[in-house]
C-alpha cells in the first residue's frame, strides 16, 4: 500500500512507475497488492521515490508494546509515508470500483460483438440477450459490492467470521 500511495502522490500508472524503476508492472502490480518485494525491487523503487528502503516495507503497528523510542520517531519522521487506516480503506475501495469499471467496459464489449455476430448470423431471433443477462447480473452484483451498497460479504462480515472462528476480537 505505500508503495501505491507514493505512486499517487505523483500521479504516476504503473507503466511510468515500471519504466522509471526499470521494474516489470506485474512487479509492481504484486507489490502493491501486498504481497511481499524482493531486496533489489525495493531498492529501485526506494530510488525512484528518494526515501529509504525501510521506509517501503511495511511498519509494524504503532500500538505495538515492543516499539522502542527510536522507532517511534522513525516512524513520526516518515509518517507521511506510512498508510492509515482510512487511506488503506479508501485505496482498497478505489481499486474495487476500478476493477468493476474495467469489468463494465469488458461486458459491454464482448456483449456489444455477440449483438453483432447474432445479427450478422441470424436475425430472426435474437439470442444475445441471454449472455446479456446471463452476465449482467454479475456486473450488478459487482457494482453493488464496489459502490458498497450491499455489501454482504464486505470487511465487517470478514471480521465477524475470524473472530467467530478465534472464538475472541481481533
């Protein structure tokens, strides 16, 4: 998420991330997403952002009993750098209505060629409708959930379940 939010900041893509690290966008892509960069990706990207490779890795929480002074001011130092919860809530939000946008554009797309290839073929009935609905239906369903306005499986629902699980709050 750092590595998302410096990116941001700029207003670069991830192409011009990847062209100017001289990382892959697949890369940087799973960098983003969390999962965890090697050694030299965080050097080229601690470079490109002019901040310490420390900085890029993920900070323990801040209410954590066995911080020391000095990382307590580390982190105050650089903490325009660090990731809040609301910034990671609405980054996680902005990325989940992205993908329902690029599934929007992909449905209207194929749904518009199977219109034509229906028309082009066979006239005379019309059976485009079904993958539109078919389909449909899930692109509903998407929007819902990334607008958030059912969200039956959402963040609280996932939390629920853990603590249900652990048998105690996270």
């Amino acid at each position: 998420m750092i590595v998302r939010k410096l990116r941001l900041q700029r207003g670069w893509s991830q192409e011009h991330l990847s062209q100017i690290s001289g990382l892959s966008v697949r890369t940087i892509q799973r960098i983003e997403r969390g999962h965890k960069a090697g050694l030299e990706s965080l050097k080229s990207l601690a470079a490109v952002f002019e901040v310490q490779v420390t900085d890029l890795q993920q900070e323990p929480d801040m209410n954590d009993m066995n911080r020391n002074d000095s990382d307590i001011k580390h982190a105050e130092m650089h903490s325009d750098i660090s990731i809040s919860d609301e910034e990671s809530k609405v980054l996680a939000q902005v990325r989940e209505i992205k993908g329902f946008y690029s599934h929007l554009v992909t449905y209207v797309l194929v749904i518009s060629m199977l219109f034509v290839i229906n028309f082009i073929t066979d006239a005379s009935y019309i059976w485009a409708w079904w993958p539109a609905m078919g389909w449909g239906i899930g692109i509903v369903s998407h929007a819902l959930s990334a607008f958030e306005v059912m969200n039956f499986f959402g963040a609280d629902w996932e939390k629920k379940q853990v603590e249900k699980r652990l048998g105690r709050k996270l």
